[in-house]
C-alpha cells in the first residue's frame, strides 16, 4: 500500500504486482505519501504523479484484480478509452450490447479508478455519477482538459 499526493491524496493497495484497490481519501485518513522503493509500484506511483501534474500518462500496462467476467468486459472497453476523450454510458452500453444501467453499475465496482479511467464516462445530458465523489471526476477531466459545465 502507497498514497500519492495530490489534492484529494490517493491510497493505491497492491498484491504483488497487481493493483487491488484505488481509492481517493479526501481527508478520510491520514497517511504519509511515500514513495515506492521499486519495481511496479514505484512506476504507478510516479505515473501518477505525473497525470496529476498534467501529463498525458496511459495506464494501461498495469494490471488490475478484477472479480467478474462482465466487470472485466466493461472496464477492458473503459481501457480503451483515450487521455482527454469521453464517451456516455449509452454510447459504452452499445457498443457492449447491454444496458446504460449495467454500465454504471461495472463502472460503480472499479476497482481501480484513474488507472481504469472510469471518469471519461459521462451522462447523456451531464456529468453522471462517479463512485469518488462528483468533485474528484470533476478534477481529474480538468487535469485532461475537459472542462464541464455541470
């Protein structure tokens, strides 16, 4: 386990080389942000770094535990997904013949947002939901350029 410092500090859970959970702690706990010795997590912890700064930073080379079939489908597409791009829950909906709520609700279960960037899925009309709360989706499409107004 490591945080990452940022404005709404970021608890990063590991096994082995697997990501278990990431999770915003907007002043849910104190912890020393800390830097990894080496390997996996020292590269998330600095890629991560880097993303908040404003770089443009995939992803996608680290692995995240993910329980089910259908969670894996969904967020493997979210994956996909570019830096500074978004689509809708309906338009994610089609494309993986299922409906926008069963969507939201894969999206609802990730495990590992920002490494999975469930926050580039939004409403048709608006904003949508985002399990870190509201302001952290805000923040992390604002660091991508995507400026909402909602």
């Amino acid at each position: 386990m490591f945080v990452v410092p940022w404005k709404f500090p970021v608890k990063v859970s590991m096994r082995g080389n697997v990501i278990t959970k990431v999770e915003f702690l907007k002043g849910k706990e104190k912890t020393i942000a800390r830097r990894p010795k080496s390997g996996v997590a020292a590269a998330l912890y600095d890629n991560m770094l880097a993303y908040f700064s404003g770089e443009r930073i995939s992803f996608n080379r680290y692995e995240v535990e993910l329980r089910s079939a259908f969670l894996r489908r969904v967020l493997g597409e979210v994956r996909k997904i570019g830096y500074g791009e978004t689509t809708t829950y309906g338009e994610l909906a089609k494309k993986l013949e299922t409906s926008p709520r069963a969507v939201g609700q894969a999206l609802k279960a990730n495990p590992a947002p920002v490494v999975i960037p469930c926050h580039r899925v939004l409403a048709k009309r608006g904003l949508g939901g985002f399990s870190q709360g509201l302001d952290v989706k805000r923040e992390l499409l604002r660091i991508e350029g995507i400026d909402l107004i909602t």
